[in-house]
C-alpha cells in the first residue's frame, strides 16, 4: 500500500482511501492570467505521476482541479491590456492546457471554474456569518481565524505566535492581521457577482473548499498543491471548513518548488521564471522534463537548468535505445516482465512516491537488459526490457523507439514465426515480402523473425 508523507502530521502515513479502490483527489490548479511556468509544469507532472501510479495500482482516482478563472491578477491584466477579464483568462486558459497536454499530463476528470461556483460561494459565506466566523466590512467580508481552534495546523505554528509575526495591517476594521477576505465588494468598473453584502467577488481562499467539497464530497481523501500554498491558501481554505464543521481532506500532500538557476539560456522571460514554453523551445522532446521530474523527489526543490535538463534527455536516450532493441526482436507485446524489477519499483513508489530510487531501479534494469541483449541473450533481454517499460509507462514515460515499429507490422511478424515453426515456408517467405513491402528489413535470428526500419 502506498505511503505518503503528510503537511498536517509532519510523517509519512498510510494511504487508505475512504471507499477501497477509489480515490478523490484535490489539487489546486491554476488562476489564468498568464502563461505556464516551469513551476506549475513540475506540480502538474508530481500529481499526474501520482494520479497514474495510482491507477496503475487499481485505484480508480477523481481528479479534480480548478480553474481560477477570477482574481486581482486578471482584473489587473485586463485593465493593463484594456480588454475583459473572460477574455485574458480563456487565452491563459488554452495555453495551460496545451502546455500540460505537451508535458503528457492527462486531463483532470473535473475541472471546476470558479466563476460557475459563486452562488456556492455566497452561500458558504453567508454560513460562515451567521455562526460568527465571518464579519463584514466597509469593503468586504472576513473570516475571523480566532473562531478556528487549531489555525495553523498545516502551517504547524500556534496563532499566537503567527499572530506576532503578522505584517503590520493596514485596514484598521479587521479583527486581526491574519484574517482573510471571503468576499471582495466590487470597485467600479471591476466584474462583480450580487450578494447580501452587494455586489463584489469571492476570495481566493473560498473557491476550493466550495468546489473539491461539491464534486468530492466531505472527508476526500487528497488535497495537494505547491508548497507555497501551504500558508495561507490551504490553511485559510481548511478553516473554513472547520468553522462549518465539516469534514475536510483526509491528506495534504505538497511538492516542492522550482529552481531555475545557472546556464543562461535558461533564465529568459517572466522575471527569471522560465515559461513552458521556452523550455519546449529549449529541449526537443518535453519528456526530459517528466524524467528530471521523476529523478528528483517530489517534496524537494527541483533545479531545472540546461545542465540537468541535458543529462535528463540523455538518460531518456537510453530508455529509447532498449524500447528499440526489444522491437527489433519482435517480441515487444509477448512474452513476461521480469517480476523482480516491477516489485522493486513499485515498492520504492509505495515509501512516498520516492521516485528517484523507483528510476534509479529501471535504469539498473536497462543496464542489464543491454547486456543481455550484447550476450545474445534475446529473451532475457527482453523480459528486462518489458518490466522498464512497464514501469516507465506506470508513470506517464512512454519509450520512444518501443513504438516506432507498429504493432500491425510485429504481428506479420509473429505470423511468420508460426509459419516456421509449422515448415510453411511458402506463408513465411510470402509474409517476409508483405514486411519488406511495408518498408522494414526481415532478418532471421535463433529467437525468430527480427524487424528493423
Ligand atoms: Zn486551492
């Protein structure tokens, strides 16, 4: 079973869903108001590494993340830009997706927009008022943090002291510097939504305890996102909840940043944030960043320079190099994975997705594989080369040359091996022609028809 460390303890834990066999999955997408970076490349590529291994497990997951389709940060481009807001976030709303299609990520099951949840939301807030959490001011509606007992359960401090190390507030009407807006009242010319307290829009913080607890319902098994949501989003959504007493995620699961440091050529754009697609520019083939992905573990800071991603597209070579290999035998589809190197994998994503350990494995394999093959050892080699590739598919790397000989052309393949073995040597010569025809070479080795472009 898999374990998986935990914000809200500080330990790695079990894994057990709420129903067996399926689990619901939160993960704080993004608020659209410009392009892609490499950040949000790595936490989409952390949670869809998770999402497929558990799939690959036998757990079906709802994968649900948001669209933050109304914030400060768009109203701002907007006026920057003079054009309305829906229309700067359905631009960086095209672009999220077609980067995260690129870096191979599977679309979530849901994704909610904020936008369609505000009558949720009011809602939610108007609860939040009427049990004393919540108290309106000349420009909005807050929630008090002192109604929470256990504020800063994930941020581990004690109010008091977070209380103390609070900036200097500046709105004079809230309680205390810690707490945050549910409800924004409208300036003019800004969107606004109606409500009790007037027109205006709903805080960030608000959005996703509405949306994950709509389509997840209470007591999901997963909420995730960027360690830098820790505080406050994730502490300032989670209270809220608790002030409704309701049952909130059973896990929070946060992966580490980004750093994009050295090699030049990578500190071009946004600040020196390198957008996704500089780095589709600057690598040729975007898997290089899934594997960098996977060799560095989730909860540690990642650095992506043109150095690692380099090293990252030339260990993805060698993956590519034994797909090939295992193609040319024809034997891609038949045949057994070696058990040993998929239980050892598995095992090592089992101890909190330790990806790194869980590659370290497949490329020992592929090492071995290719001596295998180099010893003539075709079924062997073979049966390495499938558990890699089994393994690497687990989690979103599909090899490349595994794939360049069709499947239609290894199964005339297979045929002519049956002809053969049964003497039929007229089939066999006729199916070598229909191979040659397409345009591949036939060669006859001991382990059967062997297929090259
Ligand atoms: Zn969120």
């Amino acid at each position: 079973m898999l374990r998986l460390h935990d914000t809200a303890l500080g330990r790695i834990e079990q894994f057990e869903t709420r129903e067996p066999g399926r689990a619901g999955i939160y993960i704080c997408g993004s608020t659209v108001y410009g392009p892609p970076h490499i950040g949000h490349g790595r936490f989409s590529l952390v949670y869809d590494i998770l999402r497929r291994f558990l799939e690959y497990s036998g757990i079906a997951v709802d994968h649900v993340s948001n669209v933050t389709d109304i914030d400060d940060k768009i109203i701002n481009k907007a006026n920057e830009e003079h054009r309305p807001p829906e229309e700067v976030a359905a631009q960086y709303e095209e672009q999220w997706w077609a980067a995260m299609a690129k870096l191979g990520c599977l679309p979530p099951s849901q994704i909610p927009h904020a936008t369609a949840f505000i009558d949720q939301m009011v809602g939610l807030i108007s609860e939040l008022a009427a049990l004393g959490s919540a108290y309106e001011t000349s420009d909005g509606v807050y929630f008090a943090v002192s109604s929470v007992a256990d504020y800063g359960l994930l941020a581990h401090q004690s109010l008091e002291s977070m209380r103390a190390g609070a900036r200097v507030e500046v709105n004079e009407e809230k309680r205390s510097p810690l707490d945050f807006a549910l409800w924004k009242k409208a300036k003019p010319e800004e969107p606004w939504w109606p409500s009790p307290w007037g027109p205006g829009r709903p805080g960030w913080h608000t959005e996703c305890v509405v949306m994950s607890l709509a389509l997840l319902g209470e007591g999901f098994d997963l909420h995730g996102g960027g360690q830098d949501l820790i505080f406050p989003h994730h502490e300032n959504e989670r209270a809220q909840a608790v002030a409704e007493g309701r049952s909130f995620s059973r896990r929070w699961m946060h992966n580490g940043m980004v750093e994009a440091r050295g090699g030049e050529k990578m500190s071009k754009s946004l600040g020196n944030v390198l957008l996704l697609s500089d780095l589709f520019e600057q690598i040729p083939d975007p898997r290089a960043y899934r594997l960098l992905v996977l060799q560095s573990h989730y909860r540690a800071p990642i650095e992506v320079t043109s150095t690692t991603l380099g090293d990252a597209a030339a260990a993805l070579s060698r993956l590519d190099a034994l797909g090939g290999r295992l193609a040319e035998t024809g034997a891609l589809e038949s045949g057994q994975a070696d058990a040993r190197v998929k239980s050892a994998f598995v095992e090592r994503m089992q101890d909190d997705l330790d990806t790194p350990r869980a590659t370290a494995v497949l490329f020992d394999a592929i090492r071995q594989a290719n001596l295998a093959f180099d010893a003539r050892d075709g079924s062997r080699g073979a049966e390495l080369t499938r558990s890699v590739l089994e393994c690497f598919g687990a989690v979103g790397l599909q090899a490349k040359g595994a794939t360049e000989i069709p499947d239609s052309v290894l199964e005339l393949g297979r045929r002519r091996d049956e002809a053969r073995a049964a003497r039929d040597f007229a089939a066999a010569d006729g199916l070598r022609a229909e191979i040659a025809a397409l345009g591949y070479v036939v060669e006859d080795t001991a382990g059967g028809t062997r297929i090259r472009r």
